[in-house]
C-alpha cells in the first residue's frame, strides 16, 4: 500500500547536536502507527518535522507524495494533517461551539467572510455538533473552554483537530494528564472518531506501551535520533534489546 | 444582535439623540469628539480586544484621518464629506498595510513599541515638515457638505450642534453595525481563536500573521474615519493629534470601558470625554485625577465599565431566577 507520510534519509542537527539522524519511516493508508523512545531520541524533532514545522538538514519529508518542509501549520491543515499536542492546548476564552467551529471555519473554507453572520451557518452548525457529538461534548457545546475539566480538555483539544477532517492525524501523547482507568477509553474514542471520520492514518507519539501494545499495527521506536526498530507489536514486543533501551525494563504482561 | 445588548444599544442612540433637543449646544459640540473616539475605538479594540495586539501609536490613524480631511478638503477643494471620509478610509488602509506588515510580525511589548516608534516618527514628520504640514500650526480643516448639504443658514457652532451631530451618530451606529457583524463572523472567530492560543490556531488552519494584518488595517479604516471627525469639529489637524499620549488616551479609553466587550470602548470613549470635560472645569490637576481614575479601573474594575454593567445584569437575573 502506497506511504502517505514518509521520511527519507531525514536528519536534524541544531548546532553540533544531532537530533535525528538519516530516519526513513512510513506511514501507510489504513494504519496506526506509534512512534516510541526514551526522552531525547527525537521523537518531537520528528513530530516536527512531519508536521512541516522544521525543515530538515538533510533528506525529505513527503505527505501525500510532496515534500512538505517547513512548509507550516496552516498549510499542513489544508492539505489534511492535523495534529494534538502532548500539553493540552485550547482556547480557554472561546466556547466548546467556538472551538470546533474554528476548525470547520477553516476546513470549510469561510474564514475571510467578514460579513457573513457565523451563528446562522446551518454548515458549520450541523458539522459543530456532530464532531461534539462523536467526543461526547454534545452536552457542553456553550461552556467556555478554560472551565471544562482536564478531561473535557483533551477530548475538547482533539475534537477540534478532527474538525478538520484530516486525513492523517498525529496524536502527541494524548493520555498524558488523563488517568490510567481513562487512557484506554480515550484512545477508543480517538480511534472510533478516526473511523468515523474516514481518517486514514493515525500517529501516535506514546509513552504507555500497553497503549501502544493494544492499539497500533506498527511500531517504531527512535533511539539517540536513529530508528531502532520499525515492526508489529508481537516482535516489538518479543526483543528484550529493544524494550531495555526503549522503556529500561522488561514490559510485565 | 443579542436581546440585551440591541436594547442597550437603542436605548442609547436614543440619549444620544435627546441630547440636542434637550441640552444647551454645548453639550451636543462636545460629545462630537466622543462619536470620532467611539467610531475609532471600535477598530483600536478589534485589535486589541479581540486580536490581543495592544497598539501604542494608533493615534497615527487619527491624525491621518484629520490630515486627511486638511489635505483633501483644504489643499483641493473636495467639499463632500463623504468622498473625503473614503478617501482617508482608503488611505488609512494603504498606510496601515506596509506599517502591519512589519508591527505584526511581533506581539505583546514587541508590538506595542513598534507601533509606539512608528506614532512618534508621524508625529516628528508632521512637526518638522512645515512646508507639507504647516508645523506646530497644523492645516486648517474647512467646513464641508454633508449629504450633499451646505446647511448655510448655520454657523459652525450650530452646524455642529445640529445636523453634524446627528451625522456622527448615524455614522456610529453605521460603523458600530458593520463591527458587529466583523466580530460575529467566521473571521471574527478566528481573530479570538489567534488571540487565545496563536499555536493550537495555526494547526487549526488560521492564518495568524495574514489575520493579524487584516484586524490591523480594519482598525487603521476606523481610525482614520474617526481622526476626520475630530478634524471637522476642530477646523484644524496640528501634530498633537498624532503625539504619543494621544495613543495613550485611546488606551485609557478602552481600559476605562472594558475592553473585553464590545460596547466597553463606546462606553469608555463617553465616560471620559464628560469626566475631562468635568475635571477640566473644576482643577487644574485634572491630569492627576485622570491618572488615579485609570490606575483604580486597572487594580477594581479589571473589566471596566462594562464589567460593572455585565455584573449588575448577572446579579440581577440571579435575583429574577430566585
């Protein structure tokens, strides 16, 4: 199947520091994909540069068949990659409403009309409650963001990057803050959105490897900028060098 | 427009509208300043209360607006207010575009200082170009038609008074309704969604830097409409218009009415034209009053006049809903 995100030969250096060096991963349609490492092996120089927020120093970073270095946020939303960050990120001023409709905004095209009266869009209504209603936030769509809880938060946060109607969506960390009864939930909710969505691949950047162990078809795990391994959970799983320099420890079952 | 605030809004253009029948010249002559203030705050608060990027030199577009008026109506004889009232729109946007494109880069302090340096280096070209700009004297800004009308059988006082004054507050209740509207749209939204987290914005497809620009030369228009205003009711456009601390009383205007709602700054641009009118009268200190008036909004009433309006509605809902 043909790679919709795709690293090749990408290396990274900030001064003398090399933060990823000569990564070639893929991500294909249909896939869910982890991306894992102890801290500091470039996972987020990865993130960034998939997500077109850093250019690599040498190499290239395709969506889609381009190359979409440095090509920035906004772009990246228009061409049908959103992303989550690992710390929550909302606007705490503007409702549930407001938030999703930010996005549908964006994803429906509308932003420069400057005249036109938003609350009386049936578009960006009807896609407002609906992406609500798939996070379960349906109840809550004229609460300001700031007074929802930590949970609501999240959901609130990856709700609106699913607005965009991504193609790709790449989750950095999405359970960090949540507690472990909430973390398998959570990651169900993403996935059933994903599919509902018609999303056709998920990125997950985790730390919790029973996350990574339950949900993904593939895992790729970075070590001191380098790809330490790229394979399915069960020999992921099954290599006691990997998970010592990836977690420090055998995973207990 | 919501229930409450429609009622609020008719209710004032209404006092607004009494204020000729019932009280001496005066009174109408001096509120002329404050439609030129509140039509120019409406864009200075686009900016700031709902972009977050606190302007420190927006005088400048004032002084645009009145030299504007001087150049067009003065040096050529254009004797419609109207075509002059576009053409310093136009030439508000033209100016704010280069000097956006630059000041937006940066936010916060950043921002402001820059917006501040670009104020003062109008206001040092105003002052030292006397052949252009006449200096300290300024150019006188001549009497116009407005709506075709010469109304000769006025004098200036009553021109002002009367059919000017109602022209004002037409024009912002005009200017009022299209900000409504501005800050009720899809891109009104997106100018709040910048200014709460620019980051998570720009993943969700916001154009920060070009919608920064947009709120800065919208508010750059308002400016400029407001600076002909105060430039007709003077007679006169001279440098102080654009000086620093003109900026500043922008700014006190808009903390003073709450800048965190949309009528906070008409209600500021009011509260301190009739407090300075009223201080000047009584103390020659009235500058020190001012001061300690700002600094007490800043440290009790953080939302302003419209924070102490917003909570004597809440409360007295809570009291209807008991």
């Amino acid at each position: 199947m043909t790679a919709i995100v795709e690293t090749k030969n990408v290396s990274k250096r900030f001064g003398d520091f090399r933060a990823l060096d000569d990564v070639s991963v893929a991500v294909r349609e249909g896939e869910f994909v982890s991306i894992v490492g102890p801290n500091g092996a470039g996972k987020t120089t990865l993130v960034n540069l998939l997500t077109g927020l850093l250019i690599p120093s040498n190499g290239q970073v395709f969506f889609k068949g381009t190359d979409i270095a440095g090509i920035g946020a906004v772009a990246l939303a228009k061409r049908g990659m959103a992303r989550t960050f690992q710390l929550v990120q909302i606007f705490p001023q503007l409702t549930v409403a407001e938030t999703i409709a930010a996005a549908v905004v964006s994803q429906q095209d509308k932003a420069w009309r400057l005249f036109s009266k938003l609350a009386s869009d049936g578009a960006v209504r009807a896609r407002v409650r609906e992406i609500a209603g798939i996070f379960g936030l349906d109840g809550r769509l004229k609460s300001e963001s700031r007074l929802l809880s930590q949970g609501e938060k999240k959901l609130l946060d990856v709700a609106s990057a699913f607005a965009l109607n991504p193609e790709v969506i790449l989750l950095d960390e999405p359970t960090s803050g949540v507690s472990t009864a909430e973390k398998h939930g959570l990651v169900q909710i993403l996935i059933d959105a994903a599919k509902k969505a018609g999303v056709k691949a998920i990125i997950l950047i985790e730390h919790d490897m029973d996350l990574v162990a339950a949900y993904s078809h593939r895992i790729i795990a970075l070590s001191e900028g380098k790809v330490l391994a790229d394979l399915p959970p069960k020999p992921f799983f099954a290599d006691p060098v990997i998970i010592e320099t990836v977690i420090g420890r055998r995973r207990s079952t | 427009m919501r229930g409450a605030t429609a009622m609020i809004v008719a209710a004032g253009v209404v006092a607004l509208g009494l204020v000729p029948v019932l009280a001496p010249p005066f009174y109408a002559n001096l509120l002329i300043p404050f439609f030129g203030y509140a039509i120019a705050l409406l864009g200075f608060n686009l900016l700031f209360g709902y972009t977050g990027l606190l302007s420190f030199g927006h005088a400048m577009f004032l002084g645009l607006g009145a030299y504007g008026a001087a150049v067009m109506a003065g040096e050529n004889g254009i004797k419609s207010f109207e075509v002059v009232l576009l053409g310093v729109a136009l030439a508000g946007a033209l100016v704010a575009l280069p000097i956006g494109l630059l000041c937006v880069r940066f936010i916060g302090i950043f921002f402001g200082m820059l917006t501040l340096a670009f104020g003062m280096l109008t206001h040092a070209i105003l002052f030292k170009f006397y052949h252009l700009t006449g200096g300290d004297s300024g150019m006188r800004v001549p009497r116009m038609n407005i709506l075709g009308l010469e109304f000769q059988a006025y004098n200036k006082i009553e021109l002002l008074a009367g059919p000017f004054y109602y022209y004002c507050l037409g024009l912002l209740v005009l200017c009022g309704l299209v900000m409504w509207r501005i800050v009720h749209s899809p891109f009104g939204l997106h100018l709040r969604a910048l200014s709460n987290n620019a980051q998570k914005a720009e993943y969700l497809g916001v154009r920060v830097y070009q919608f920064r620009l947009a709120a800065f030369v919208i508010s750059a228009i308002y400016g400029a409409i407001g600076g002909a205003i105060l430039g007709f009711r003077i007679g006169l456009a001279d440098p102080e218009i654009v000086h620093w601390t003109h900026s500043g009383h922008l700014v006190f205007m808009t903390v003073l009415g709450g800048f965190s709602s949309f009528l906070g700054p008409i209600a500021g641009a009011l509260a301190l034209t009739l407090l300075q009118d009223q201080l000047q009268s009584i103390t020659p200190y009235w500058r020190f009053i001012l001061g300690a008036v700002l600094a007490a909004v800043v440290i009790f009433l953080p939302r302003g006049l419209a924070g102490i309006a917003g909570t004597g509605a809440a409360l007295a809902k809570r009291r209807a809903a008991a």
